[in-house]
C-alpha cells in the first residue's frame, strides 16, 4: 500500500452555519420613524435574549450525546432546552469517530447499553425520520493471542445469558465471513450478525432536527465558562455573551467533560486520549461488504468506508492530551498491521486521515447521573469510544432521570461515586 505523506484535514460533515446575534443601535428619537422601527425590534431582541437567559434544561455540548438528550427530553414534553456548543455542533469526538456499533462487550452493563440502544438505531430513519446508513454486516473479532482466550470465552457465555446472537467461529469459518483477512494465526473469532457501522453525522443531523422542532434551542460559538452553583444546587451558566439560569446542567461535553465539570467544581475522571483514522483508496478486488473486522491483539479494525477502507488502530504510547493533530509518523505502523492482517491492501494507497479524541475513564465505561452534593448537574460522558453507539440509550435514560427522577435501566453502576467507593465496571473489549 503506498502512503500519502501530507495530511489531508477530515471534512466536517456537519456544516452548520453558527447563530449569529443581531445588535442594534439603543438609540432614541420620538420624531423618525425609522427609529422607532429600531426600538420596537430592540425591545423584541430584548425579550428573545431574556427568555434566552432562562432555561428548564441547559447542555452542555452539541456532540450526538447531548443531541440525543435534547430530543429524548423534548420527547417527554419538555420544551426549555438550551443546548450550548463552544465551537459548532458535532466539531468534537462525533465528527470524528468511526461509527462502529456493537453488542460484543465483556461487561454486562455495556452491553445492555447497546441492547438498549441498538433498536433505536434500527428504526433511526422511522423514528428519527433521517437515515443513519446502518450497514449490519456485523462484528468479527479475531483472537489469536493466549492472553485473550479466557475472556472472550467467557464473553461468549455472557452473551449467550443475555440473548447477544454472538457465536464464536473457528478460523476457516473466519475466512468465510472476510476471505480477505489472514486467519492463520487465529485462534477462533467470534460474530454477531446484529453488530455494524452507521453514520454518526447523519444520526447527528436526525437528533437536532427533530429536538429543534420540539423546541429545542441550538447555540454555536456559545462555551460554558461558569456553573453558578447556590445552596448546594445548580443555579445557571454563563457564556461570554450570556448568563442563563437553569435547574438542571447536563455536561454532555465529551472529552471536555472533565473540564466542564471544574467549573462546577467536581472531579471527573475523563481523560481526552488521540485516536487515529486512515482511509485508503478504492481497492481493486476487495469484496463489496465484509464485517467490521478486528485483530484484537492491536486493536487494529477496518470496515467499508466512501468506496475505500477505513483503517483504525490506538497508539500505545499515546498520553492523555487534548492534542487531535494527526500523528503522521504513526501512519506507517498501522499500515504495516494492516498490510500484514488485510493482504489485499497492499493494491491501494491511504488517502486521509484524521484523529479524534477518546473520552477515557479509568474503567472504561461513561460516567452517568447526578452528583452527589450538587442537585441538578447531571454527567453524561466519558463512553471511553462508544458514545456514537450508546448515544440513543443515553439519551432516552438521562432524560428519563431529569423528568422522572428514575431510569428505566438500572445506570447505578455508572455513577461518579463508584471511583471513591472502588467499586469499577472493568470493560477488556475496547479497540
Ligand atoms: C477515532 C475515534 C473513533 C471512534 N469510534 C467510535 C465507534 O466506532 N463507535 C462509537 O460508538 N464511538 C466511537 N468513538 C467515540 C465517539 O466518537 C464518542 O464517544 C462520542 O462522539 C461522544 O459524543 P459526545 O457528544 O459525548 O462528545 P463530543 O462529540 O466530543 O461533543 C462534546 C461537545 O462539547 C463541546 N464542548 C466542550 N467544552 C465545552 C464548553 N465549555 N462549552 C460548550 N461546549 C463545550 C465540544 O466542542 C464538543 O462539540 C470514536 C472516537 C474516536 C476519536
């Protein structure tokens, strides 16, 4: 496969044009007309900006997760919502991300997040009214190091409890399901046929257009600086242009979350970690559809990606910053694994790149709920990888503890207070 060397910046899909306010001059005249036009408008902006400066619910973050809050809460009839985005809507890890969504997880509570969130994914066009291009080709992992045997077996058994349709498949039957993956050296794999790739942009777009028409208010350019708390509660936010009181704060701020939530002075255990993307050319030969396909040992995956491959794999010794710059002189590793596990690659060449940020916890799974000693601030974040897939769960529990005060999935296990406690959801299948 021969290797691009400058850097191609990813395209945004989500082009959205940022709020721009209107000022006009406050100026005053009985006499012109023309003026008077001006007050009468200034006095309609004023109230459009006051009723702007109180909401039932502010987001933080207009990533997919506090798209799908936003909608899930209108759902349940509230109108009050502000979604603030510092930069533009899906600018963070949701712009960026590979789109990969799955059942196979080692901790129970992950995959009923996924069990939970994978029905809403297919009936996305139907629901949601956009289409998420949901390709179900499936997951396959490829085992083949001792190391990693005796958790997948038990994976295996996991999922056969909980209704996951995963089988485990021997090499050859490997190969049927991607003749162009190398399985001499593969232990077993396993399948599940529900498993797939969607297009976080488009589940994007689906998620605010259906909260705005539920009244939902969209602000770009629009960063939280201040969480005023009193009394032990959230009382608002504060933006460079805007003061907004609200009763509940959701930090749905992703690899940022950490951040946001000093601001309301609570420690969250979220670090931002770089993770890579290549995607090659076209590939003469290469079969139409092949499942997403893992070498687990590196975390090395590809899938179908814009008539070419896309090719992801984590650096190793890759430390926590908010650094997504692409690494170009990491390029030429995943290359080699991917020349060495996907034989036929070597007919293409890589086209771009891009890297995004992780949002990692120390266990590997999101950290969601309220806090406690602070009423009303409620986290949603740190998904360690698998917000895109657990965005629409997230969406429909958080806004069911907001209203209802109780969730319809037990998140306990996912509260912040389990990293004072020490009581960890540990997570071994994260790519
Ligand atoms: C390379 C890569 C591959 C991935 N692959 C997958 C995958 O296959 N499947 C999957 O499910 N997930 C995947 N993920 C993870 C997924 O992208 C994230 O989990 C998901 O996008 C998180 O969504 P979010 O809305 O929480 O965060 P984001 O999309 O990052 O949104 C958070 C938003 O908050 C905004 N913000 C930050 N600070 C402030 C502030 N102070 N005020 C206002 N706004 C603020 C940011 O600008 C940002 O837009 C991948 C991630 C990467 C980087």
């Amino acid at each position: 496969m021969a290797v691009r060397e400058e850097g191609v910046e990813p395209s945004r899909p989500y082009g959205h044009t940022p709020l721009k306010r209107t000022r006009l001059p406050l100026r005053h005249s009985r006499r012109n007309p023309s003026i008077l036009l001006e007050e009468q408008w200034s006095r309609r902006l004023h109230t459009i900006a006051t009723m702007r400066r109180n909401a039932d619910v502010v987001i933080v973050g207009g990533g997919i997760i506090g798209a799908s809050i936003a909608y899930h809460l209108t759902k349940k009839g509230v109108r009050d919502i502000l979604v603030l985005e510092r930069g533009r809507l899906g600018s963070g890890s949701t712009g960026k991300n590979a789109g990969g969504i799955r059942l196979q997880f080692s901790s129970e509570t992950n995959v009923r997040l996924s069990q939970h969130s994978l029905p809403h994914i297919e009936r996305f066009a139907d629901e949601i009214g956009t289409d998420p291009h949901f390709h179900q080709v499936g997951y396959l992992f490829l085992i083949t190091e001792d190391r990693d045997v005796d958790a997948f077996e038990r994976s295996l058994a996991m999922w056969s409890r909980l209704g996951v349709p995963a089988r485990k498949v021997s090499a050859t039957e490997a190969k049927g399901l991607f003749k162009n993956a190398r399985t001499d050296d593969v232990r077993f794999g396993t399948f599940c046929a529900k498993d797939g790739y969607a297009d976080p942009s488009s589940m994007l777009n689906g998620y605010v257009a259906r909260a705005r028409e539920g009244g939902v208010t969209f602000m770009e350019d629009a960063a939280v600086m201040a969480i005023a708390c009193t009394n032990g509660r959230v009382s608002g936010v504060r933006t460079k242009a805007d003061e907004i009181g609200a009763r509940t704060v959701v930090n749905a701020a992703g690899p940022w979350a950490g951040e946001v939530a000093k601001l309301a002075s609570v420690e969250l255990p979220i670090q931002p970690l770089r993770r890579h993307i290549f995607v090659t050319e076209a590939v003469p030969g290469l079969e139409e559809d092949f499942p997403l396909t893992i070498e687990f040992a590196t975390g090395l995956y590809a899938h179908r990606e814009s008539g070419g491959v896309l090719l992801g794999m984590a650096d190793p010794t890759e430390k926590p910053a908010f650094d997504d710059s692409v690494n170009w002189d990491f390029m030429p590793t995943a290359v080699e694994r991917a020349l060495s596990r996907f034989p036929i690659l070597e007919r293409t060449s890589i086209k771009t790149g891009w890297a995004g940020l992780y949002e990692d916890t120390p266990d590997k799974h999101p950290i969601l709920g309220k806090v406690d000693g602070i009423e009303g601030f409620v986290n949603a974040a740190g998904f360690s990888g698998h917000g895109v897939m657990h965005a629409p769960a997230t969406g429909e529990l958080i806004a069911e503890l907001i209203v209802d005060g109780r969730t319809s999935l037990d998140i306990s296990a996912l509260a912040l207070s389990r990293f004072r406690t020490g009581q960890l959801v540990r997570e071994h299948n994260v790519i």
